[in-house]
C-alpha cells in the first residue's frame, strides 16, 4: 500500500522581495509548497492559476504594509474569492495593538511581527496547519 505525504500549500504576499525570498527558502526547505506575490494583481493571478489546476492554498502569509491595496484590503478580497477560506497569517512591522485587534477581528489564524525568525515562521504555520487537522 502506498501512502501519499500531505504538502501543504502556502501563498506568500509581501511587498519586500528580501522578505519574500526568506519566507520561500525557509518554507521550501521545510516541505512546503510555496507560490509568492509582490501585490494584489500578482495575488489575483495566482488564484486564478490555483482554481485551473485545482490547487487550493492550504495557507496564507499576508504582509498588511502593501502598496496600492493594504493587506486588509486583500484579504477582504480574498476572502469573497476562495471557499473555503485558508487560515492566514499575517506579517507586519505595524505591531501596534489596533492592527493585531483589526487582523484578529477579521479572523486571522494568527499575527507575526517582522523581522521573524525562521524557528517561529515555520513554528507559526505548523500550529496553523496542525490546528486546520
């Protein structure tokens, strides 16, 4: 009998490609399967690729400083495009009390700030995903 392994699908939103470069290494290396984008468009042009193959994301690493449209703003938008809706994480340098309330009002799985480390990043989606189980 053959057992297929699980690889969780992870979609990386960040305007900083450093921090885009760091979140997919790090997550590549652990397993994971990581597409990225750089702004709302590329986010669109990803889900829209996703929903041809059938290839839902299992995750969402959303930073909320984006140019053009916030991170909120995305994730409004998001939100009305996939059911089900992936747990998201979002990533900020913007740690002020309001923002982690306003990210966990809309249903955040869960709120980094940046810079993170790679220990807590792969800690953070491990609980998210073990708790999606």
């Amino acid at each position: 009998m053959r057992y297929h392994r699980f690889t969780p699908r992870v979609l990386v939103v960040d305007d900083d490609l450093d921090t885009v470069n760091m979140l997919r290494l790090v997550l590549k290396s652990s397993g994971y399967d990581v597409t990225t984008s750089t702004s709302w468009e590329e986010v669109s042009d990803r889900l829209l690729l996703a929903e041809r193959e059938k290839k839902s994301f299992d995750l969402i690493i959303l930073d909320i400083m984006m140019p053009g449209r916030s991170g909120f703003d995305i994730f409004n938008s998001i939100e009305v495009v996939l059911h089900p809706m992936p747990p998201v994480i979002f990533l900020s340098a913007k740690s002020s009390i309001e923002t982690m309330v306003q990210a966990s009002d809309m249903g955040a799985a869960k709120f980094l700030t940046k810079p993170t480390t790679p220990d807590k990043l792969l800690a953070t989606v491990r609980d998210v995903l073990d708790q999606m189980r």
